[in-house]
C-alpha cells in the first residue's frame, strides 16, 4: 500500500468539518499544554548506511553478555521479576519453522490451523499450570495481565475496592495503578507482615463489603512463598475474588497451584522459559480463570471443533476486544497476544513434560538452598522466615546493598538486584536469584566475592 500525506487543503478541510482552527487546537484537549514538546527534537544528523552500521556495533560492544551467554561474561544472579532459564537450541529451531513463521493471522482459520493449534495448546499448558480451567492466548506481559485481571474483577464483582497484598512487584503495582487512574476505583494496599508473606491481620481490617479483590503475589517480590489459600478463604467470606501473580512459574513445579489454593484469577510471566532475558525484548503473560468466568476474560480465546466432515479443527472461539464486538461490550482494548513468544513457551515445556518441568524445579529449589546456606555462611542472612523458591532476599554486611552490588561487579559477579531499589525501606537487603544454569562453584564465587566486598 503506497503512503499518500494529505495536502495542506486536506488538513483545512478536515479541520473545518471538526470545527477547530488548527491542529495544534485539535489535540490541546487530550495533550496537555504543560507536556507537548515546544519546538524541534534536538537530533543528531542523519548518517549513511557505512556510518549508522559502524555507530550501532560501537554501542553493541558495550553490552556485557552475562555468564553462559558467553563464556567469558560475568556471572549473573539478577532475577526480581525476569528470571533466566536454559532454553533448549530445539526451541529456536522450531520457532524458525516455515510454519511458524509465515503463518497468518488466526482470524481466518482455513490458512491458520497451525498458528491456532499452538495458541490452544499454550492455553492448555497455562490452564494446567495455574490449576484453572481456562485460559487466554496470552497477554502482553505479567504486569499488564495481572492489571486486566483486576480489571476483571471488577467487572464480576460490580465493587470499586482493591487491595495489593504486600509482596507484590512495585512495578507490577503501578501498572496497576496506571490502569485504574481514570476509573472509580479504591485501591488500598495490605502491609508486608515481618516473616516477609502478607500480614493476615491488617488484610482481616482492609477487607470489606466493597473489596473486589485481592491480589497476591507468590513468589513475592521478596522471593518469599505465600499462603494463598490463608488469604482466599479471608477474601471468599467477604464476597471478594482472589488474583495471584506468579512471575517465576517454574515455582509451580513444586507449590500448589493457584487455582488448588483458592484462586480465582491467577496471571503470571513466561519470558523466562521461552526467551533469553534482554532490554526491552517482549514477554508474554499467562492469564486463566474459572470458566464460569470465561466471558468476562481479557483478549483471545482458541476452541478446538470439528468441520462439517468430522475432522478435528481450531477456531478462534472468543475474542473480546472491541474490534470483534460492540465496544461498550468489550472487556479490554488489548491489541493482540504475544504469539511468538508463546510459541516458544509451549514448545520449551512441552519439550519438558510434566516430569521433567517439576525435576527442573526441584533442581533450582535444591540449588537455591545451598545458596542460602553459603550466603548465610559468608555473613549475609535470609532477611525473612518465610521459605523462598529460587530468589533468596539476604542482608549484606554494611547495610548498603547498592555498593556491595556496584562492588562485586567490578569483580565479575553480578550478585543480584538492590531491594531497596523498589522498596526502600530495604536498601539494605539484596535479592539473588539462582537458577538451574548456576553450578556449585558459581554459587560458592557469589559467597565469596559478597564476603570480601562486605
């Protein structure tokens, strides 16, 4: 399709059927004065091909690829949220697939039976992970789901009130908060009990008549596991549903589902499993729910039929955006599913199996323990009671979290994330993450460089 810019005519005239004199005078009603850009971005100029190509490999080999990205990189425990796992080289290979890669959108589902057979099955994975019974194609991240299932909610409750358990991701919170800036909403926030779980006595004092839900997160930020079904029998007395956030959802190979536990909702993020870790790259969040919930469920849902000769087939079976149906009857405006990473989510866990994904938990709980043992041994001990699945929350000797980071790094050792760079009451805490990649020597170099920049 050739791009044709409308004349100066064609603006006036469409200006004049609006009614305003101008286009700055067109969107001074949704852009405020206070932050539209006054003149011309200050720019570089532009370069030729040779010169851009030279430019982008300088800024390239700026990057520190983290160990075993490359052999020689530094050693990685960072987590808090995106958790690194070993991805299989037959996930790339069968990404790359012809079929995969070409295929169409599944809107028509005679040219798209691939592209729908893989959402269903990345459904039934994610149905059978969470313990509920249906699930959606994906969502864009595990933040943006977590906020439409408030959102959803709300919707089934018909109440304005919600809580954020403590222990929720801070930035998983302000998304949240994003979302609900132009709603009638009451968000209240439940404080971080001290064994680092949510405390169930000021839960008992929030919740109330016109809570909606509460949402809880496990793993939390803190790396600590929580009682969801202690929170979902509180919140189900009340009349309130429960969404729990999982962002480490191998943690699910060894705890009980959301769903077993109470859960109504229950969102999550599987970048981890499916892609390696990067700036900015996408993710792909895990969205399922009750069924008697399914038509209140955000974005896309694949069915599986059969045509009029018998022969299986998928289609796709509800999709609730408004661009399917009257938008006052939408349930969200988000675009599209993250297909290609879901693709690659499913065929790393089907790759798996059942045994092999709770083998491969089992082996990163096994491995965070010992860190916690070394880390404890080294000076730098667990800051909660609660247990922890694979991201452990330690005090550093000192009290300065930034500085033994910023110190063991220049070491080689990227010894974790500051708890305090979210939460800063906890400046003092660092969150290192450990995974099925780190061997006992690495967890023993972590120890060892923290007790001597300590």
């Amino acid at each position: 399709m050739r791009y044709i810019p409308h004349t100066e005519a064609d603006v006036a005239r469409m200006l004049g059927v609006v009614g305003v004199g101008s286009v700055e005078e067109l969107f001074a009603q949704i852009i405020p004065d206070n932050v539209r850009l006054k003149g011309k971005l200050d720019l570089p100029a532009g370069m030729d091909e040779a010169s851009l190509l030279s430019h982008l490999g300088e800024l390239g080999s700026r990057n520190r690829p983290a160990r075993p990205a490359v052999a020689d990189g530094p050693l990685s425990f960072l987590g808090a949220g995106v958790y690194p796992h070993a991805i299989p080289s037959a996930v790339d290979a069968l990404l790359s697939r012809s079929e995969f890669y070409t295929s169409y959108t599944p809107y028509q589902p005679e040219i798209s039976q691939g592209t729908l057979q893989a959402v269903f099955e990345f459904q039934t994975i994610t149905s059978e992970l969470m313990g509920l019974p249906v699930a959606n194609a994906s969502m864009y991240d595990g933040s943006t789901a977590c906020a439409e299932a408030i959102l959803m909610a709300r919707r089934l409750t018909g109440r304005p009130g919600i809580l954020l358990a403590g222990g929720l991701h801070p930035e998983y919170a302000e998304v949240a908060r994003t979302y609900m800036t132009a709603l009638d909403v009451e968000l209240g926030e439940v404080a971080l009990g001290e064994d680092g779980t949510p405390d169930l006595a000021a839960l008992d004092a929030a919740l109330s008549e016109r809570t909606s839900c509460v949402v809880v997160q496990t793993p939390s930020y803190l790396g600590t596991v929580v009682d969801v079904e202690a929170i979902a029998t509180r919140a189900h007395a009340r009349g309130a549903m429960v969404v729990t956030v999982t962002p480490e959802p191998l943690a699910l190979g060894v705890m009980r589902a959301p769903g077993a536990a109470g859960a109504d909702i229950a969102v999550g993020e599987g970048v981890g499993l499916a892609i390696p870790p990067s700036l900015g790259a996408p993710a792909v969040g895990l969205l399922a729910t009750r069924t008697e919930h399914v038509r209140q469920i955000p974005g896309r849902l694949v069915g599986e039929t059969v045509d009029t000769d018998g022969r299986r087939g998928y289609v796709l079976t509800l999709a609730t955006r408004e661009q399917h149906i009257r938008r006052e009857k939408a349930t969200s405006n988000i675009c599209t599913n993250q297909g290609l990473i879901a693709l690659a989510f499913t065929i790393h866990l089907c790759l798996l199996g059942r045994r092999g994904f709770e083998e491969l938990a089992r082996l990163v709980y096994a491995k965070a323990r010992y860190a916690s043992e070394r880390l404890a041994a080294a000076g730098l001990p667990a800051r909660f009671s609660a247990p922890s699945f694979n991201e452990l929350c330690v005090r550093v000797p000192g009290g300065d979290a930034a500085r033994a980071i910023t110190r063991a790094a220049e070491r080689g050792v990227y010894a974790g994330v500051s708890a305090g760079r979210l939460a800063p009451a906890l400046g003092d805490c660092l969150l290192v993450a450990v995974n099925e990649m780190h061997g006992k020597a690495d967890i023993d170099r972590l120890a060892d460089t923290l007790k001597e920049v300590g």
